[in-house]
C-alpha cells in the first residue's frame, strides 16, 4: 500500500493543495505552525474517520469555512480513493467517489500507522485509553472483532441498567451474561492474537533502536486465565454476582482489562527514561506492521510526527535503517540534518500551508 498523493481542501490551514508522495521515505520540512502535522492528520482521518488528535471534526475546517475534505488516492492492489467530507452537519465518507454509510466498513481500506509525540504518555494513561489504543488497531484489520466488541458494549450498557432495577431476575441476568462470554470468547483470542505477535521482535527491535540489549515485551492484563476462556468467564461472573448488585454495575470483563510495556519485568513507567519511553513506542509502531501485513498481506503506512527531534544523531540513523525500505514512511521534521541524507528521501517542504518547493 503506498499513498500517491494526498488532497487537502479548507482543512486545517490548507485553502486547496495537493501533496505528491514517494514511494519510499518522505520527509515533510518545515517551521512550527505551518502546516506539516496537518497533512498527517488528512490521512489518519481518512484512514481512522478521525483524528488523532483530541478534537471534534468541526476543528479540522478552516477558520470560516462551511466545510472542509481530505481525499487521498493511494495504491493498493488498484488505485484507489477515499475521501472524508466534514461540515457541521457531520461527515460523508466515500471510497472511489462511491459514499459509505458505515464507519466499519472505511475505517482501513486506506491502512496507516502513526507514531506523534503525545503517545509516549501511553505509559501514564488510564486503561481505558490502553485499551482503545490496542482496539483501534485490532479494528481497522478484523471485521469480526469489530462486531463482536460493538455488541459486547451494547449487552454491558443493558447489564449496567438491569443492576440498578430494584428486583432483579437471576435467569435474564445469566441469559445477558452468556451473551456477553460469546463475544468475550472472540475478544480475548484476538487481543492475545496481536500481543504475541507484537512480543514475537519487540524485545530485539527495541534492543536495535536503542544500540544495548534490552528486554522489552507487551503484556496482556486478561480478565481471566486463558485456559479455558468460556468455564473461566463464567465463574468471573458468579464471583462478582454479590459484587454487582451492590454497586449496580459490572465490575469485571474485557471493559476492565489492561495492556502493560515491561522492562525486565518492571513496569515501563517506574523503570525508563524518557528517551526510552519515546523509543518503545516507536518499536510497537513499527511492530505494528507486521501485525498488520499478518492480518491482511498488506504493507500499511507509516507516519512519523516529529520524531527526529528528540533523537540524537545515532538514533536517528538507527531508526531509518531499522524501517524497512518495503514500507512508505512520511516524516514530519524542523530540519534535517546533514547526516541522513545519505539514505536517500523525498523532501516536501511546507510553508504557510503551502507546498513550498518539492525535490
């Protein structure tokens, strides 16, 4: 998969532009404010149907206009197109001029992933943002664990409300109960899917940024044991039965689980650097692609926001040599020092929200 070229139309800061792509490494220049980020956000939009950023859709029309669109045209087996319209009203989402009513069904037909600074503090988030972090990813390649986790909520939203009624019927409470382990069943099994493909060469990648063997895994905080997924959520169930009814609400299932970063078994936050924490997010992005060529046989892309900055000269050298050539890279940067350019890259320089000169 890699992006032709990326059509930006009263988004952000961009009145009308087009932004042409290699195939390979792309390095987007620029000074701060002017627009590089921006471009990366048009296409994790049109890959995700949002932003990455924690902003409403109207956010991402510029300043006084009714409305605004990211259209990128990418190849994939094809040549393809999506388009993400938004206005106040809401968003139209098309694929090959053809509109697509639902959400499931665009999210990655166009398949990035993105590494920006503000998810280093993975590390320091709830769970909550953990687990949705790790759902996007699972969600834009398995139709089915889109399903199943979409009517596992719903089926939680009904428990949650069956528990506050003052006379509860045990019967219909164990009925919601089976429903919810059915789809638990495929949730457990695809989480623990993309964490033992993620640890497969975390350890060693992370090892590889950062120039020292260091010990480096994903661990996956399941609601239950895994060794007999549908006998343990069942008895997970009749151990909160008491619990629940107390507090109105379900307090145990996938909704309560976790994913911990583990330094030779010390938890990432107590244990590394800032420098370090930057690095293994990298590394799970970058493994990221092979959970993602595992799933679908596909290459995605790979957005860099700002990532240079806070490397030192060898990382930065390490980090280009560590992605693969097979993979389209988009970085944005402030300036690019002399020593990479022995690596061979596409420059697109920014200025003002204008393409201010290709090369």
């Amino acid at each position: 998969m890699k992006i032709l070229e990326v059509h930006l139309r009263n988004f952000r800061n961009y009145i009308d532009e087009i932004i042409k792509f290699d195939d390979h490494l792309n390095i987007i220049i620029g000074d701060n404010a002017q627009g590089k980020t921006n471009i990366l956000e048009g296409i994790v939009l049109c890959s995700n149907c949002r932003s990455f950023k924690d902003v409403d859709d109207v956010a991402m029309i510029k300043h006084g206009e009714a409305f605004g669109d990211c259209e990128v045209t990418f190849i994939d087996d094809k040549k393809k197109r999506v388009k993400v319209i938004l206005s106040s009203k809401g968003k139209t989402l098309l694929a090959n001029n053809i509109p697509i009513n639902k959400t499931s069904d665009f999210i990655g037909l166009l398949n990035v992933i993105i590494f920006e600074p503000s998810h280093i503090s993975f590390f320091d988030k709830s769970p909550s943002y953990r687990r949705k972090v790790v759902d996007m990813e699972i969600s834009k390649v398995d139709k089915k664990y889109v399903y199943a986790l979409n009517n596992y909520y719903k089926l939680l939203k009904e428990r949650n409300n069956y528990l506050k009624n003052e006379d509860i019927d045990l019967n219909y409470l164990s009925v919601l109960e089976n429903k919810m382990i059915e789809h638990q069943v495929i949730i457990i099994q695809k989480r623990q899917e993309l964490v033992n493909i993620i640890n497969k060469r975390l350890a060693l990648l992370f090892s590889k940024l950062n120039d020292n063997k260091i010990n480096l895994n994903l661990n996956y905080q399941c609601c239950i044991e895994q060794d007999n997924i549908i006998e343990n959520l069942n008895n997970m169930y009749k151990q909160n039965h008491k619990r629940d009814l107390l507090f109105n609400v379900t307090n145990a299932g996938i909704h309560r689980e976790d994913f911990i970063f583990k330094i030779d078994d010390h938890l990432v936050c107590d244990v590394a650097s800032q420098g370090q924490k930057r690095l293994a997010i990298i590394a799970f992005k970058l493994m990221l692609i092979n959970y993602i060529k595992f799933k679908t046989n596909k290459m995605p892309i790979l957005l860099l926001d700002d990532i240079l900055s806070e490397l030192d000269e060898e990382k930065q050298l390490l980090l280009l040599k560590t992605i693969s050539n097979d993979i389209q890279t988009i970085i944005t940067t402030t300036t690019i020092n002399s020593h990479l350019y022995e690596q061979g890259f596409k420059v697109i320089k920014i200025n003002q929200g204008k393409v201010g000169g290709n090369k």
